[in-house]
C-alpha cells in the first residue's frame, strides 16, 4: 500500500548498519560475512539494508528466489545464497539472475538448469532442511556425477545457538565436522547464524550468516552492547481523554482505571506490528518519560495511561528503539524473539531512511 498520510513511521539509520557490520568483523575469526535480508531485510526494506551492506559482505541470503529477485532488481551484485528448495517452478530463475541455489535432496541435482551454482546443505539437527549426514558419501557420489552443475558451498544451521552454552551446537558441530570429511575441497564453509557468530564463533568455518547483527541485535536474551539497533518506530498521541476511576479501556475490560486519569490514544494497533500479547504491558515514550499502555492492544490503536499529564495531541511517542524499549524488551515481555518482533512491523508505517 502506497502511504499518503502515515501513522506512524519507522527511522532506519543506514549508517548504523554498516557500523553493525564493522563491529562483527572485529570479533569473528571466519573472514567472509553473508548478510541475510530475508523477509524484506527483517521489515527494514531489504534493498535498502543490502545497498548499505554491500560494501561491507561478501555475500547475501534469502529464503526464497522471489526476494533473491527483488535484490536484483534494486542493483545488488554479489553473490546471493537461496535458502529454499529448488522446485520445477524456480530452476531456471537461479540461471537468470545469477543465484546459488541450495541442495537438500538428491532429486534437487536433476532440477537445477546446467551451470548453476549450488551449496550443500546437511541438517545436523535443526530437521528442517538438509541432507541427513548419513547420506554423505551418496550426495559426494551425485555431485561429482553432475558436473554440469557448480558446487561452491557447503552449509549446515544451528537450532539452539541464540544463547550461549549450548549442547546442542557442539553436538551440531561434530556431526559437520564429520560431514566435512567427505568434502575436502568445497571451498566454502559456513554454519553460524547470528547466534552462533557472537557466542560460538569458530575458525574452522570460512563465513557467517546473519541477520540480525547488522540491525544492532543478538537473536537470544544475551544482547551485546557493541551493537546499536538500527530501527526507532515513532507515532503520535491523537486523542487525550479524561478517564474517571472505575471506567475500562478498551476491549473485554482488561483494564480499569484506579483513580481518575488522563488517557492518550495511538493510531497503532496489532494491524501494525504491537502484539496483543504485550496488552497492559507495553510501555512507550513520551518525551522522555515511560507510559504503560492500559487495556487490550486493539487492531488500530494502543491506549496510554498519562497519569495527571493532559499532554496535547500529536505529541510525538517513541514505541519501540531509541529512548523506548528495544526490540529484545519486546520479545522478553512478549514470549517471543526479536526476529518475530521485527518481522511483524507491518507495511502500515512509513520506513523513513537516515544517514545514507
Ligand atoms: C534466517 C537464517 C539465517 C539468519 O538468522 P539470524 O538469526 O538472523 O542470523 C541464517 N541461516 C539460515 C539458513 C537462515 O534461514
């Protein structure tokens, strides 16, 4: 949708972007970055963050070939890395536009159109994609047979390495090294995510992917304080009423008011990325002081208690980033992550680009 007269909009400071990236490269021993922009660079335009990006990584990652294309279309010219499988539908959009697909399965090497590159990729654990590791010495078998197609990389993906001090990664971790035995010579090798690049990074592997860095988070509890995130989301009060003691807000009456108050109305809802989850939890900020929002989260408006302060409408509210609270606070409050977080800010607010 096309935004005449947005609500509420969203400031990405592009610098910090590559300040974010920079900071990562100081302490990760694997020399080459792939910045991940899935899912429309995690709601900050994916074009966007990978033009700031670029300069800095070496390559891309996406979910899926229609968001390899939009980074095409905006100009970007590295090397991007596909996530999904590779189908009848999508062969010969890899060859078009110069992607490098991912193999999963063996019936993948008959899909892919002649010339195409391709990383491999082994599910040590996750059990979402990938060759089992058992199937190693056949998928070596099928790719020296298919000469016709590129192999460039082999990957695997860790399921619980957001925090540190995990078993799992070193189990993940052995069953790679254990795969990469059979694959000597595959010239790039890769396994972090953002989780595993701040807290598992490892010399062993040649490249890190991550999304979540270059916004300024860590995907788990432990946020490092040498990022800085990327993303404030801003909108205004647009109605201030005067709520006597004893009388609800909004919705099923989850929320009644203790002595008279004044209530502040926000044209922001769960239609524009505010859970509902964080009903009579959220707190925002309004001109520097913190106001709880009191009463169920409504599709198109949040209500916040003011307490005695009669503020005028269209004073500006900080909902999530800078003086507010961070998208990790939100994802804690909520029972949620920080990706889910970001990747529920809706197209209802206007992304407005700083820094470039
Ligand atoms: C999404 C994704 C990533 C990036 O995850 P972050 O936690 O944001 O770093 C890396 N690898 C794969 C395969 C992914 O799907």
């Amino acid at each position: 949708m096309k935004l005449h007269f947005p609500n509420s909009y969203a400031e990405i400071d592009l610098q910090t972007i590559t300040k974010n990236i920079r900071e990562l490269k100081k302490r990760t021993a694997a020399k080459k970055i792939l910045s991940v922009v899935k899912c429309n660079g995690y709601g900050h335009g994916a074009v966007r963050v990978a033009r700031e990006a670029e300069p800095e990584v070496d390559w891309f990652g996406v979910a899926f070939v229609d968001e390899a294309i939009e980074l095409r279309m905006g100009g970007i010219k590295k090397p991007i890395l596909v996530f999904e499988v590779p189908s009848a539908r999508t062969a010969a959009a890899y060859q078009t536009h110069g992607l490098t697909a991912t193999i999963s399965d063996l019936a993948h090497f008959s899909i892919l159109m002649d010339g195409t590159k391709y990383h491999l990729n082994f599910d040590t654990g996750m059990n979402r994609l990938g060759f089992s590791p058992s199937k190693a010495p056949e998928v070596r078998k099928m790719a020296i047979v298919n000469q016709r197609l590129i192999c460039s990389g082999i990957y695997s993906h860790y399921s619980m390495a957001d925090d540190p001090g995990s078993k799992e990664v070193e189990k993940q971790l052995k069953a790679f090294r254990d795969v990469l035995k059979h694959f000597d010579e595959i010239p790039l090798v890769h396994i972090c995510n953002t989780g595993g690049a701040v807290h598992y990074d490892l010399e062993e592997f040649d490249m890190v992917r991550t999304g979540l860095t270059q916004l300024g988070y860590a995907a788990g509890r432990v946020q490092p304080d040498w990022l800085e995130p990327v993303l404030t989301w801003k909108s205004k009060v647009v109605q201030v009423k005067k709520v006597s003691k004893g009388e609800s807000v909004s919705y099923d009456a989850t929320w009644t008011a203790p002595i008279d108050c004044f209530i502040g109305t926000i044209p922001v809802g769960y239609g524009d990325g505010i859970l509902r989850s964080l009903s009579n939890k959220l707190k925002v900020s309004v001109n520097g002081a913190m106001y709880p929002v009191v009463g169920n989260v409504t599709m198109d408006y949040i209500m916040i208690n003011l307490g005695n302060k009669k503020i005028p409408v269209e004073t500006e509210v900080t909902l999530l980033g800078g003086d507010a609270w961070s998208a990790s606070k939100w994802a804690e409050e909520a029972g949620s992550n920080v990706h889910e977080i970001l990747t529920g800010l809706s197209d209802r607010m206007a992304r407005s680009y700083t820094n470039y």
